[in-house]
C-alpha cells in the first residue's frame, strides 16, 4: 500500500513536506490537488476513481476543496490499489492511478464525497461491485437528504424528459425502457414511444460486449425500470452513449427489488 499526505484548498495548493515512514511498499508526500486529481511529489497522480466532482465554478466545488483543506490537509492516506484487482497499478489515460484512498480516520474517501453530497458516483468501469454499491447508497443517501450538489441537481425523468437538458452535460436519468431495437450493431434503449422525440439510450456494438462479459441480456431490460448515467447529446431528442455496464442500474422488476448489476 501507499500513503500520501493530502493538501487542498481553493484551486490548487503546493506543499513541501518528508516522506511518511510508510507500514509497507511506497510512500508519497501530496504536493496538490486539482479537480480530481490527487498530485504528488514523486510526479505520481492518484484519482479520486468513481467520483464526478461538482462543476469547478459551483458553490459545492468550493465547499468540496475546504473539506479537502479543513480534514485532509497534511494527514495520512492510504492507496490501495489492492481493491481493484482489474485495475490494479494500470493508470488511466491521465496516468493517475486508480485506487481506493482511505483517511486516516479509516474512512474511505471517495464514499464520503459521495455522501457529503460533492459529487456523483460516475459510473466508473471495472469497479467492484460491493464498492459499487456502496457509492449508489451513499448518493441515494445524499439524494434524499438533499446534500449538497442534489439541493440543485436532478434526476431526469426519462419518460417524461421536462427539464432544460444541456448538450454535453452529466445526466443522471430514470425510468421505464418502453422498447430496445437493434440496427446496424446498436441496441437501442427506448424510454418513449417516438424513438424521434423521445429519451433513448444506445449501446455500440463493441460496448455491448461489456455488458454480455458481465453476463447481461439486454433484451431482458425491457418494461424494467432502470437508472442511467452519464454524458447526454441530442441526436433525435434527448441521447446517452453507455459504454459500460457500471453505468447502468436496474432499479426494479416485477415482484421487487432487483439490486443493480
């Protein structure tokens, strides 16, 4: 494991500082933080892995950066890659490692960004499942609390789209697939009954092998009250690529409760 002394504020925020004597395998002394990147003096980068942050210019980002300054400012953390086997010491295309980073009070640290309501989980591929959920109940907790980001934010509607949508933003959307039709190697997801006007969610050929590895059957989907997450676009209403099971959340079926994934 890893042990890193974070420093945050506002923006970004150097600090100088001696090495941890680390328990075991490395140790990195934080020199900053920008947005979700975790900087250090060894010019390694460790992600906050499966949080979306608030916008940088929104009041909750703010709030988000004192958190950092006022609870993690120059105290222990401890990286473990060790959580993500699938993606154990493989960077993202950032080169920030992907991990699970602990407090020093024990507690993991993207689950209390979640709750504190600083961001989203984002759908994150290849992360384990009980971690997993366990970000999705912290978000419903600060959901139904109306923390932070979820005092503004919304869950769209996906039958019945009335919100103001913005191209390119980061949607969170929910509701019954009415239809899934495949063409040209895309599955679509369809949550109206005009394919032209409607919310649709597709997923590509090559990402639709994501879903089988995991051992999904889309066509299954339909009538099922799903959670979906991620970047919208209009392409004959409103549109949402998902590229990875981890996006998408079964809700409810029939008879119950179906735990996602």
């Amino acid at each position: 494991m890893r042990h890193l002394v974070l420093a945050a504020g506002l923006g970004l925020i150097w600090l100088t500082g001696h090495a941890i004597p680390a328990e075991s395998d490395e140790t990195y002394v934080v020199t900053g933080i920008s947005q979700s990147r975790i900087l250090t003096d060894q010019e390694i980068s460790v992600s906050l892995y499966g949080v979306r942050l608030a916008d940088p210019k929104s009041e909750f980002y703010q709030a988000c950066q004192t958190y950092f300054r006022d609870f993690l400012f120059g105290r222990p953390i401890t990286v473990e890659e060790t959580s993500f086997p699938d993606n154990r010491s493989i960077p993202n295309r950032y080169g920030d490692l992907q991990a699970k980073i602990v407090t020093d009070k024990g507690k993991w640290l993207q689950e209390e960004l979640i709750a504190a309501g600083f961001g989203w989980w984002d759908g994150a591929t290849n992360y384990p499942t009980d971690l997993r959920m366990r970000l999705i109940a912290a978000e419903e907790r600060a959901e139904n609390q109306k923390r932070g980001v979820w005092k503004t934010f919304a869950v769209v509607d996906a039958n019945d789209p009335k919100q103001h949508l913005a191209d390119g933003a980061f949607v969170i959307a929910e509701g019954i697939i009415r239809d899934i039709h495949s063409a040209s190697g895309i599955t679509f997801l369809n949550f109206g009954d005009n394919w032209r006007s409607d919310f649709t969610a597709a997923i590509s050929k090559e990402s639709r092998k994501n879903f089988e590895r995991q051992g999904w059957k889309l066509a299954s989907l339909k009538n099922k009250l799903v959670r979906i997450r991620g970047l919208l676009r209009f392409y004959n209403g409103p549109f949402m690529d998902l590229g990875f099971p981890e996006q998408l959340d079964v809700k409810e079926v029939k008879g119950g409760l179906h735990k996602a994934g």
